[in-house]
C-alpha cells in the first residue's frame, strides 16, 4: 500500500486555503485542512473538504467543447480558443467593443484577473468587465 499526503492549495475560491490530499495508491481519495497553512489555520468550508471530489468526477470536462451545427464535439485548445477569437472578431467588427463583455471568476488569482481586465479594455476595447462574485 503506498499512502501519501500531497499539500496543494484549494481552488474553490479565490480565499486560497491550505489542503492535504490523500493519496492512496496513486488515486486521491479525500482531503484534509492543512493545520499550519495561515490562511485557514485548520479550517475548511465544505467545499474545500469535498475538494477531491471533482478533481475525480468522470462528469469533469477534460477537454474543450466546440458546438458545431447544435452540438458539442472535443476540440483542441488550439481549435476552440481560434474558434472563440473569430466570433468575439466578427461580433466587435459588426456592433462595436461595447457589445462584448469580460466575466471573470473567484477561482482566478489576482494576477488572472487583473490580466482578464486588461485584455478586455486594452484588447477588446471595452469596459464591460464584471466579477461572479457580483453575478
Ligand atoms: S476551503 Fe472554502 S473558503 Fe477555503 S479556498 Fe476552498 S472554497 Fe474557499
């Protein structure tokens, strides 16, 4: 039996808790708070305890997911991130930068969401940036 415990950090959310993976023969099988990380100090909220769970999930995408003619088919990362660029092209071209928006997420660190920002009002050319926490 090879058991280990692996320190990571949750990413639930932007708070960035101190975990402990579980792994039991190469499989993670739960997660522990991490008693000297001095963000939580020990303390989980439920999803950080359930954390494993989606890392694990056969429903969690892998992949990326083009939707062609009504459904969705696997595509690179280089195929569906070509794909977004040519429809946020063609709609900013037709009705303007105002006509797009920027949503970015809590389980981004700051450094991501200072950059989404700025791709939107330096890139795009729009202000229309907003946060999930304030969806
Ligand atoms: S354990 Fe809860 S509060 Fe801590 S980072 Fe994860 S989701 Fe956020």
């Amino acid at each position: 039996m090879d058991y280990k415990i692996i320190p990571s950090v949750c990413s639930y959310c932007g708070t960035g808790c101190g975990v402990l993976f579980k792994v039991l023969n190469g499989r993670l099988v739960g997660t522990l708070p991490n008693k000297t990380h001095p963000v939580n100090q020990g303390k989980l909220c439920i999803k950080g305890w359930n954390l494993h769970e989606y890392i694990t999930s056969c429903l969690r995408l892998t992949s990326p997911l083009v939707k062609v003619k009504g459904r969705f088919h696997k595509a690179t990362w280089d195929e569906a991130i070509q794909v977004a660029a040519d429809h946020f092209t063609s709609i900013v071209d037709k009705y303007g930068p105002d006509s797009v928006g920027v949503l970015v997420s809590a389980k981004m660190t700051n450094e991501e969401n200072f950059l989404a920002q700025k791709f939107a009002r330096a890139v795009i050319g729009t202000n229309n940036v907003d946060h999930c926490a304030r969806l």
